[in-house]
C-alpha cells in the first residue's frame, strides 16, 4: 500500500509540473494573439492619422521579436512623393529596418549583457522567457543601443556648443559635487589608428554607510566617450545638468 501511494504521488507531481509548463504556454499565447491584434489596430490608426504626403503601398507581414516570443504581424507600407517607402509602426516601435525587435526585449537583453557574456545572455533568456534570441542577436542589440546613446549625446552637445541652449533638467539640488575622471588606452583592430583613448568620468554628491567602515557613492552619474578632453568635458556637463540643477551647486571637487 505504502509503495503504491509513494507512485501515486510521483506521477501526481510529474502531472502538477506539466500542468504548469501547459498552462504558462496556452497563456503566452493567448498573449501573443492579444498583442498581435492590439498592433495591428495602432497600424489601422496610424493610417487614419498618417500625414498627408504618404500614401498606402503595399500590406505586408513581418515577424516581431517580442518578450512572449516571435509574433507575426501584418503591417502598411507607405510610398511618400519621392518614392521612398517606410513601415510607420516599424518606425512608432523603434525598429530600423529588418531589426524588428521590441523595446521591451531590448531592455532586458541589454541589462542582461552588462551582468555576464552575450552567450550567457541568450541562454538564460531562452531558459527563463519567451524570447529566443542567439548571443549574436543580443551583440547587435547592445551595440545598436549604444550607437543610439551615442548619437543622441552627440547631437546634444553639438547643439550646446552651437547654441549654448541647456536641455530641461530635473532640478535635483546638491551644494556639492565629487567628480573622478580617468582613462584607458585600449588597442584596436582592422582600424587605421594602432590605439584609442576611452575617457570616463563619475559623479557623485555624497557617500552613505553600507557595513561597518564601508561607505557607497550616493547619485552616481557615469559616462564615458571617445573624443578629446574638450568635447568629454562638455558632454559629462550636459549629463549632470540634465540631473542637478548646477546653478546651486557651490562646491565642485575634483
């Protein structure tokens, strides 16, 4: 009788585990075909609201990339008067052309990478969501992301210089600021110059105890940039601007 219970109770478990591996599966893709119709009504809107000059070319179908897996969704191209076509959906979700991957999966992806290797990455996605990525995939994501960082830092401080305009800060209010700058010589490959200086700087307002004779950096600000001190220097600045409001800042300790 003891033995007969012991694999009843075996099986019961074994039937419980697949159960919930079941039911996760019929639920994402309940969500799948949510997110899909919901996707394909915003293109139905972008095409009542789409500027003037564009008109409806084609209807086509791609695959997203999204956090509950691959979603096929049939979307419009547009032709404007030059003749150039583009996706407006693509375009509202962030996506350039054939990298049609969504900003949720791009989050986690890129946190992920900056914890442990790219293939590490991939695989603990695969193992733990529905995104099925290979370490590839989020290589090119990570650097699709800086480059978007980057050029938006670029233009950012090239508009200050040209105009000495500041962009809208939040306001936080410290009467001093610590900062730390350094750099790095690394080699390069494949490229003309035989080496590149990596330049970052880090500031911070305070120190907080963490542990017994252990203190932690408060309000952390990083960056980091390839360019010369002038251009580094002006971009760090923009940075914390857009956090503190400088004017009350008293003391600056480097």
């Amino acid at each position: 009788m003891k033995t007969s219970l012991n694999e009843n109770v075996e099986e019961l478990k074994q039937i419980v585990i697949s159960l919930e591996k079941d039911l996760l599966a019929k639920a994402i893709e309940c969500a799948r075909k949510t997110f899909k119709n919901i996707l394909e009504q915003i293109d139905c809107w972008i095409q009542r609201h789409k500027p003037a000059n564009l008109i409806v070319a084609h209807k086509r179908g791609t695959w997203y990339r999204t956090w509950l897996g691959p979603i096929r969704v049939i979307r419009r191209q547009y032709r404007d008067q030059d003749g150039r076509y583009c996706y407006l959906l693509d375009e509202l979700m962030g996506m350039p052309k054939y990298r049609h991957t969504t900003f949720a999966v791009k989050e986690i992806a890129c946190r992920l990478a900056a914890e442990m290797p790219f293939r590490r990455s991939a695989e603990v996605l695969n193992q733990t969501t529905s995104i099925d990525l290979s370490y590839r995939t989020v290589h090119r994501l990570v650097q699709q992301t800086l480059a978007d960082s980057q050029d938006e830092a670029d233009r950012a401080t090239v508009w200050f210089e040209e105009t000495g305009e500041l962009q809208q800060t939040e306001g936080r209010k410290s009467d001093r600021l610590m900062i730390e700058a350094d750099g790095v010589i690394l080699p390069l490959q494949r490229e003309k110059a035989r080496k590149v200086e990596v330049k970052l700087g880090i500031a911070y307002d305070g120190w907080r105890k963490v542990g017994k004779d252990r203190y932690s950096t408060t309000n952390k600000t990083v960056y980091a940039d390839i360019a010369d001190s002038d251009r580094f220097w002006t971009a760090m600045t923009l940075k914390l601007h857009r956090k503190y409001d400088l004017s009350g800042t008293q003391y600056v300790i480097g």
